[in-house]
C-alpha cells in the first residue's frame, strides 16, 4: 500500500504546526505543503518590531526554513499556489511560479490560507510607499522603504493592532507620524472609555491623531506616495501604512463547496474537519468558538493559529484532539503602555442582551511605596445574577498586561466575581497591591452583580 | 440598647481590614482595637524594600494611622496588650504600657495577633546587631542600624523569603552579605531542583552562601555581635538578621480554651469563626485550608491577612461572607530573579500520596526574537489520570513571576493540563512566545499524566 498523503495548503503558524505534530505521530506519511509566498513558519506578529528596529533583521523573524523541514520529510514548496480544490476527486490544482500547473491528489487536505488585509477603497492605493503588514515580504519591504528611503512623514491608517504596533515602530525610527482612525478613539476591540486610555497613549509617544477621519485619497508623485486627503486637509506622507482590518483567505474553499462560518472564514468543528470528508482547515482561514458567547468567531492571531495546527495536526493523523475554542484574549503595547482585554466588552453584553453590569478602577501595578509602580486601569464586567465573569480590559504601565491572563482562566473555568476576589494570587510589594488589581475591581464589582 | 462592642486584638492588615469592613457595614458597632506594639497597619512585606533604600523611609509603608481610624470612629489603642481572654464573661484583660491592667467587655471579639519569628536556640542572640524582620518596629530599627552603623558584614541566617529579601536588601546597600542556609539549596518552599535556580539567584548578587550548615552561636564584643560560628568557620558580621522562620501567636487563645489547628494556629472555619461562640479570628494567628490538598494549613501572607479580616468584618456585622481558602501562592524576587510557586511542590505529591508527574521546561519571557527575553523555567505538576493540575513553580526573568497566577486560577477551579494548553492566554511578542511558557510546560506534561 502506497503511503498515505496529507496535502498542506499555505504554510504559515497553523499549516506549518499541523506539519509538524503530523510527522511526529506518523512518520511514514508524504506531507506536502504548498505556500504562496517566498517564506514558511515566520513570526508574522514581529514584523513591527522588525520595522521599529527591536529585531536586528527578518532572518530572525524566520522559526524555521524549507531546508530544516526537508530532514524532517516535510515537502515545502514556496512559489506555489494552490488554485482549485476538488474535493470528490480529492486533488488540488496547482499553479508555479514560473512553471506549468498540476494536480495533486491528497488523501487529507489541510487548508491554512490565513488571512488578507483588507483596503478602504480610494485612489492611489498602488503608489510606491504604500505598505500593509500582512505577509513576512510586505514586512521586508516595509523595513527595507524605512532603512532605504529614510521617510520623514509617515501615515498610519487605521487604530486597530497592527495601527498601533506600526505607530510605535516608526516613532522609534525618528520618523513624523500621524494615525487617522474612523472612530473617536484607537482600539475598538476595547470599550470607548478604555480606548481613550490607547489614545493617550500614541499621544503620549508623539504620535499625531487624525481621529474620527478616513482617508479620501492618496497623492502620488512620480509614482510615489506623498500624502493622505482627509476631509479637510492633506496630510504629507512619504510612507503610507493600511492597518485597516482584514479577513479571512476563504474564496478557494468556497469555490470548492466548503461552508463558510462566522465573517466568512472556514467552518470547522472543534477536531478542525469542514464539512467535507478529509478537508480540514485551521488558523487565520478557519473560524473557531468564543467560549463566553458560545457563538462562532473569527479570532485571526498566531496563538490561536498555533493552537490549531496542532490540534489538526494530531487528528489528521488519527488522534482525538480538541481546540475548544477561544474567550478573546489579546495584548499589545504603545511605548510603556500596556493594553490587554479578554473576553466580553460592555459593547457586546449590551449587543447580546446579557444583564451584565461593569466596573473600572485606578490602581497601581505595584505596592505603592515600591519603586516604578505605575497606573493601571482594570474595567471587568460580569453578568448580574450569577454573577459569571464575562471580560475584562487592561491598559496600563509595565506589568499591566499579561494580567489579563488571570481573567482569561476565570472566563475558561465560568467562575464569578466572587471567586477571583477569593482567589490566592500572587503578592509581594514589587509585584502588586496587597490586593491585585484585577481583584480590587472584583471587589468593586461584587456589589453591582 | 447600648451599642454593640467588637474588641480588635492586633491591629495590622487583618486585624484593621475587618474593623474597617466592619464599621463600613455598621455605623453603631463601638470598635476597639489593642495593638501591643507602636503602630498599626502598616505594610510588613515592604520592611526589607526599607532596609534597602528602594522605600524612602518607614512612614511610607503605613497604610493608616490611628487617628485616621479615629476619624472613621475606631478607637486604635497601640502599646496596650490583651493578656488574658474570658469567653464565659466575654471579657479581656488589657495591660496599657506604663499603667494599670484593665478588663474590658465584647460583644464580639477578633484575635488577630499575628505570627512571630522563630530563632534558633543559640548563644548571643541579645547582642545588639541581631535582628529579625518582623512587626514594623523591628525593621525601623534595622533601617536606622544600617544608616547609622554603616555595618560592612552581615550575615543572615535562613534562606526562605526573608532571608533572601533582606539578602537583597543590604547587598543594595553594599554590605558584604553570607548567607547561612540548613540544606543544599534555598526556598524550601520549592523543590530542590528549582530551589537551585533561587540559589543561583542569590549568587549573582553577590551573596556568599553557606550551604548545610547552621549557625552555632554568635561572638559577641562590647556587647555588640561581631561574628556567627559556624561547624568549621566563624564569618564575621557586625550586623545579623534571622529570617529562621515564623509561628502563629495564638498562646493567648490556647489559654482561653480556644481550639488551634494547623501548626498552632488557630482554628477557624470559612467564616472566620473560632470553635467558641463570639470569638473569630483571622490573619497570621489562623489557620485556612488548602484548596489543592484540602488540608487545613497554615498560611501567613499579608494578602490572606486582608482577606480574612475582610470576611470577618463582614460576618461579625451580620454579613454571610466565607473565605474558602488559599492554593499556596507566593512570591518574591532576588534581583531580576523573579521566584513563584502555587499549589503542591512534587515532595506534597509525594508525601500525600498522590499518584502525580512533573514536568520542567525552560523557555523564554519574551519571543526570542525581541529585545529583553531572558529566561524563565517552568515546573508544573498534575495528577495522572484526571490530569487535574497540582502546582507549579516558576523561576525567571522580569515577567516570569506573575505568570503564576494563571496556574492559581487553574488550581482554583480544578483546571487540568489540558485546559491549560487549550487556553486563550495573552501573545505579542514583547510579552510572551506564542506558546505561554506555562502553556509550555503543560504540552510537555500531557504525555505525563
């Protein structure tokens, strides 16, 4: 019998994990993975900071390369594009760079498109300087444009992650820059009184706000970016960055009859199987299931991507695994300014008629009279009667934010208000308050739920 | 009716969070307090931050002061000592410094008469240089030894949390420190083979260490201690600190007839009521129970103190708190060695029998490629079978030690080592790999349990 082969579509966190945990179960199996791009298994999460300078260059942003994958009897072939599925015959049809199409047969077909940004759509979108973080080679040209051109303006579009991980970087490279945002405050996965806090916090790295503005235009120059049209003002930009959303890579497993789930990406259940006999899909492409709504959700990160290949991994080779899905965890950082949420915002209690009720207070993130202890903010929010804990945001000094990860085990295990400001979390006047100050707003928060 | 009358014995963090909590729930309630010593409410755990400069001076770890509880109607009375309890007439016996012994009524009564430290039975402990940390007039005075006596040798004995707190504390000071330690290695409540990455820690600040050995008297001059002989050496040491460990103070209760539990503490149930009607107790006097091993146990932190006290303030004012007990969470640092343990260490496992498996990994705070990740070594363990997570310790650089709490919220609800790896943990680079080092160790220990 001939071996069994699994077919690898894309080959980024999810696609290359999948690979991976598959050659560790079963060794005799032919994995073949086909990537788009130039590059497999990179840290796509560091592309700012590899713009920003903090990463000495993008070789380290590189976990591992074809080669190390080849000794492994992984088949990595960059340049390939898979176009058409078919998923009776069970074969792919792919396209070369440079070379004839083919088709491949699978027995086990792996989608890990990922995920694309999304553009507003305005003229002048293709001018050289026009960049989005998506891909490691859009980072790489990014981080060339800065090293090469030594831009003088730049223009964030877009308050979201990457707006803001990008703001930072070129504020480190000395560069002028100013973010134009849609909404009266950065960071609408927080609630609007948290995101004031992310506001301040690109003011206070000098970052210019251009809030409750979108781009109309983009001006070019000989072919060249040189500024953004608002609605009142043009704003001069040598260096253009879109951080304005993205969406899933799904439209090769739609045409293949796979059913679409939560924001169009792919339907999976929690061992990662479509709908369709020996198609999988898992991280940026495929959706998953937010553990506090109980609904569907499309969570495009590399830890979930991560957590998804494995799990892939394990089943498509004959194990029983599980993702269970996600609460809403994520963290970034502004300068000294930490911002974490998990789970439900104000917002979507609201949204989804919950009797909720939310509280937020200022603590510090250490004992007072220690050293470097900072501000932090902590709005928690909880359901009324049960008193269930539903989510939490977290801006806040050095310290603040993998806080979050305490709320983030409450809302996995459904414990209440009561129970985190029971819980026996860690004190020592270098680390916290005498009471953390996740706990303190559980302390505030009991006498409303 | 007169009002009714709560008699407060021990005025630091339990003792005066349940007498505030209390006169918060009830306006009429008359609140004594009788503190033995001269202050009231202050931050204990911050005395070895004093002693090293990083805290300006002793009135910043006072929380309140008395007349600031007067203010809120709670009579403190410092330098005046409860020397005998009747719980037939529900009276005490106080004797005020320098006056009269006096009886004085409850209603209710609250014994929260904290711990005290344990020496050795050695010769020369009364000279002066020789201090242990424990009641702020302790570490005023061994500020004020280290300002004024500019001692260029010390040497303190025991390597727990004190001992390597006040180890810390006067190498920042610049004093020659040894220190002397019963076993192989420090932080016995670790395991030893994380107590070694503690001892290390100790090292590269610039402590010596005398290992398995223990201090057979101190050598006096004029009064002053000069020197501690140990089996084979004598160190030389004009300054001597005893961090040998502590007990409960509950003599007082015992003479009363009131029941003690773990370790002489006394024994309270989750309300914080003793065995004899009218009379709680809670902070470093009391016992709690271990929700891991579901033990009584012995507990003396500050953070457990406000706990306590805060229930029983509730509760002798008619509320229905409980406090259900802590996971064993602690924490401390030796310059950037940050030291955390939660739950059982594998000895527990072994000495309750608990058929159990360990895991230890080493990893990074940081994803490797961004600037400031060091190193962070993780130990977890989880009962086979159930794969229900047991403890974890957890030894590293800056961003390690807090990461312990998510294991404590995981031990609170009875999380296993798949629940941790399946969790929506907080990933950017600058906070974290994209696997959690915690989620880390829980991949590995999964084919353990």
């Amino acid at each position: 019998m001939a071996a069994r082969r699994l077919v690898v579509i894309g080959g980024d966190a999810a696609g290359m994990s999948a690979a991976s945990q598959a050659r560790r179960r079963d060794a005799d199996l032919e994995i073949i993975v086909y990537e788009r791009g130039e590059h497999v298994s990179y840290a796509a999460c560091g592309m700012p900071y590899l713009v920003g300078g903090q990463v000495s260059g993008p070789e380290r942003l590189i976990a591992r390369r074809p080669e190390q994958f080849a000794r492994q009897n992984i088949q990595v072939f960059t340049g390939h594009e898979v176009t058409a599925i078919d998923t009776e015959a069970r074969e792919v049809t792919v396209a070369a760079r440079g070379g004839d199409a083919f088709v491949q047969p699978y027995d086990e077909l792996l989608i890990a498109t990922g995920a694309r940004e999304v553009f507003p759509e305005i003229p002048g979108r293709d001018a050289a300087g026009v960049f989005a973080l998506r891909g490691l080679a859009s980072g790489i040209a990014m981080w060339e444009f800065v090293n090469e051109r030594a831009p003088q303006h730049a223009v964030v579009i877009g308050g979201g992650y990457i707006g803001l991980e990008v703001s930072e970087a070129l504020r480190l490279r000395g560069i002028d820059t100013a973010l134009v945002h849609r909404r009266a405050e950065v960071m609408s996965t927080l609630d609007p009184d948290m995101g004031v806090l992310a506001t301040q916090a690109l003011r206070d790295i000098g970052v210019t706000l251009h809030l409750n503005e979108s781009p109309q235009a983009l001006v070019q120059w000989e072919g060249h970016v040189s500024g953004v049209v608002l609605s009142k003002e043009t704003l001069s930009a040598e260096l253009v960055v879109f951080g304005t959303g993205a969406r899933p890579v799904s439209e090769l497993a739609a045409r293949a009859g796979i059913l679409l789930g939560a924001q169009g990406a792919i339907r999976v259940d929690e061992t990662m199987r479509t709908a369709i006999p020996h198609v999988w899909a898992a991280g940026d492409c495929a959706e998953t299931l937010d553990g506090v709504s109980g609904r569907p959700v499309w969570a495009p990160l590399g830890t979930v991507a991560n957590k998804m290949g494995r799990v892939a991994g394990l089943n498509l080779t004959g194990g029983q695994a599980t993702f269970p899905g996600v609460v809403g965890t994520a963290i970034t950082k502004v300068g000294d300014t930490e911002i974490a949420r998990t789970g439900l915002r104000e917002r979507d209690c609201r949204e989804l008629s919950i009797d909720h009720a939310c509280t937020t207070i200022e603590d510090r993130t250490r004992a007072g009279y220690y050293p470097g202890a900072t501000q932090i903010t902590v709005k928690l929010c909880a359901e009324k009667g049960s008193g269930r804990l539903l989510g939490a945001q977290i801006v806040g000094g050095p310290g603040s934010g993998k806080r979050i990860d305490t709320v983030a085990a409450c809302l996995t295990a459904r414990l209440t208000v009561q129970d985190l400001v029971d819980m026996d979390l860690a004190y020592a006047p270098p680390f916290s308050p005498v009471w953390d100050p996740v706990q303190t707003a559980a302390r505030v928060l009991l006498s409303a739920v």
